[in-house]
C-alpha cells in the first residue's frame, strides 16, 4: 500500500514539475512567435498543422524537435494576431539624424530619392540569386572549407552573426560593410530589444550607433545555448524552418577596400592596436611605434594597402586567430551552404531590395529603411586600389574569396588577374 501511494505521489510530482517546466518555456519563447505572416511563409497540405512544415525535410528532424514544434504550434490559431506597440503608420519626412560618429561625419547620408523596381522584376531576381546559390552549394566539384558540414557541425561562437526577431519571426545574418548598421537598426526596432527612456524606437536612426553593434542589444543564435541549454540546436532548427531568413551580400574586393577604408584611413584606436601595430610591424619594418593611434596619423604612420593585403594572405593571420568579421568571407559568416535563405539582397541595389523586402516581411508599414551613405565605395574604385598589388597576390586573394564571389554571382575580376 505505502509503495503505491509513493508511487502515485511520484507520478504527481514529476506531471508538476514538466507542467512547470513547459510554463517557463513557454513563458520564455513566445507561442505567436512561430506562425509567421509574410510572403516567405511556407505552404501546407490541407489538415496539417498551420505554422508547421511538412514533408521529408520536417519528418527527418529528431523527434524531440517534432515534439517542441507541435507544442509550439498547440495555440497558434489564439495567437495568431498579437497587438504590437509599434505597428503604426510610418511618420512621412522623418528628421535627419544628428551625426556624432566620425565614419558617419566623413562618408555622410544620401537622402536623395530612389525609385522603386517593379516588384515583378524583384521577384525574378531573387529566384535567380537562389537558384545560383543552390546550384553551387550542391556541385560536388565546387569545393570551399566548411562546404560539406551539417549545421550541426558549425560551432556556437560562428552563430552569433545570426540575429533573431520573434516577434515577426525574421532571422537576419549581418555581413559587416554590408549596411549592416542599418539592418541592425531596422531589427532593433522590429523587434522592440532597446529602449528609449522605457519607450521602444520607432525609427531605426534614432539608436546611436553605440548600441547598435553592442552585441547585448541583439539575440543571436550563439546566445540560444545559454537560454534554452541542450534544446538550443532544436529550437534552432524549428526556427530556421518557420522564420524568414535574409542577408545582403557584396562584391568582395569592394568589401574589402571599403573594410580598409574605415579602419585603418579613420582614425580607430581598437583597429590600430590589435591590426595596424602588427601590420606595420611585419610589411612595413616599422619599430617603436607609437601606442595610439592618433600619434601615429600624426607621424604620417599608416597602414597601406599593400600592407592589408599582405596580412590577409600570409598563413601565419589566420593560425593566430580568425579573420575579423569586417573582412571574413560571407560563406563563414553567414552559413549559406547549411542554411537556407529567403532572401539575398545586395549593396549594389540596396534601396529596391531593401524596399522589396520590408514590404514581403509586411512591416513596410512600420519603418523605412535609413538611407544610403554618399561616398560608398564604388566597385569602378577596383582598377585603382589593385593597382600597385603584385598580379601573384591578386590571384591568391581571389581564390581566398573565391566562393563568395561563386555563391552570390558575383563576375570573376578578370581585368584584375591577368597581366
């Protein structure tokens, strides 16, 4: 009788304690963040679960995943529309910002207007970018490192550039001088993650730059781990199914140039100790130089062109530590090969994928996307900043880059790599 009722009283405590453990849980992912209402959303067979993907690729997954999906999705219909504080109309003519940064001083903002591509056309060129990048991810012949991995291969720490809105379920892989400030603003304020005196911003030019790249304003895949422990992975997965997932990409020599422009010819004090020191160092026989950055300017100290490329080139860069994120291949950034991506934008036609984009995630309503930048680096800049880099290095760079230029469809610098 006593082993029964210990028994009975067992049963009881452990239903409690996954009752509560499913409450937290629940507390803390959000049932409304996984049904998603843009354009992106995928189709389901009539009687499957709304919200839910179906077919070979769902029923492959684990089937603890299976399992949080369909919790996930028990009280979608209640939840399918959730008051935002934010969805209002855009106010027309927003104010231009008050610049404070000196990159922002020097390059300046382009508030001229833009005319929108037909949406036709927008489509068209995203099937194109897709299938490109498709197509190159499965060609065995095409080889890259990190190529063949699984997502479940990819470290935490190569996550954190995946940032997450559950609010309106986007996933947006940041690419560094690739407008990347301003997605980030745009994703600030989707997502409602910063406040301004209790209120959250409404628009994106408004969040000093500051908190913008500090890295506890966003939730990143990478952080997922600490929050949901040994079902990070799963719910990662779930998400990448469910939510809208975009990057913009580059042509990556003009990457490259605008990566040199902005942190090595402005004066920043953290480029200048962990890069430029060494840099000037190792290409250039400097010794004794100055430890800032603005003595150095002062001395006519800085790092060239040449002295960058050399860095990028020499084995001896990556063994010490990564390539920084301002001038590491998108393919390590953003996982093109394991992840599949909704959208592709690109710098060089910012203002109508950008414009195209907000209006399928359906929050064109809410915010517009801050303006270009004057002055942004021009791929015709190419001819003249190679100039002076021996052909032996050029070639090498390209094939250091090789597949981001294969990936994105981005035309092979032929002028660039023969005599």
């Amino acid at each position: 009788m006593t082993k029964a009722r210990l028994l009975r009283l067992s049963v009881v405590l452990v239903s409690i304690f996954m009752i509560l453990l499913i409450i937290v849980y629940w507390d803390n992912v959000g049932t409304a963040h996984f049904y998603l209402h843009t354009s992106f959303s995928r189709p389901h067979s009539p009687g499957a679960i709304p919200g839910i993907t179906t077919g070979e690729d769902w029923e492959a997954l684990p089937d603890v995943d299976e399992f949080l999906a369909k919790l996930l999705s028990s009280s979608l219909k209640q939840n399918s529309s959730i008051p935002r504080k934010t969805e209002q109309l855009l106010v027309q003519g927003s104010s231009k910002p008050v610049v404070s940064n000196l990159e922002e001083n020097v390059r300046g903002y382009d508030w001229s207007a833009h005319n929108d591509r037909n949406s036709l056309d927008q489509e068209k060129l995203q099937i194109e970018r897709q299938r490109t990048l498709r197509e190159f991810c499965a060609n065995s012949s095409f080889t890259f490192p990190t190529k063949e991995r699984s997502f479940d291969d990819i470290p935490n720490y190569e996550l954190n550039h995946l940032i997450v809105d559950d609010r309106h379920g986007i996933i947006y892989c940041y690419v560094p001088k690739v407008a990347c400030t301003n997605w980030k603003r745009v994703m600030i304020v989707l997502s409602e993650s910063l406040l301004n005196q209790g209120v959250p911003y409404q628009n994106p030019l408004d969040i000093p730059r500051e908190h913008v790249h500090n890295t506890s304003t966003h939730l990143t895949f990478n952080k997922f781990w600490r929050r949901y422990g040994k079902f990070s992975r799963h719910l990662m997965k779930i998400k990448l199914k469910k939510y809208t997932k975009f990057l913009f990409v580059r042509d990556p020599f003009v990457r490259l140039i605008s990566a040199f422009r902005s942190k090595f010819e402005l004066e920043n004090e953290e480029f200048y100790r962990r890069f430029a020191i060494p840099m000037l160092k190792l290409y250039s026989n400097h010794t004794n130089l100055p430890t800032s950055v603005s003595e150095a300017f002062g001395a006519g100290l800085k790092v060239s062109f040449s002295d960058f490329i050399q860095y990028l080139l020499d084995p001896r860069t990556e063994k010490m530590a990564p390539f920084n994120e301002h001038w590491r291949q998108v393919y390590r950034l953003c996982h093109p090969c394991q992840i599949d991506y909704d959208f592709i934008g690109k710098l060089e036609t910012l203002d109508e994928d950008a414009a195209y984009l907000l209006q399928l995630l359906k929050v064109d309503r809410l915010l517009r996307f801050p303006p270009s930048y004057r002055n942004r680096t021009a791929s015709s800049w190419e001819d003249n900043w190679f100039a002076k880099i021996p052909l032996a290095w050029r070639q090498q760079l390209y094939k250091l880059y090789e597949a981001d230029f294969v990936l994105f469809d981005y035309p092979k610098p032929e002028n660039l790599l023969k005599d």
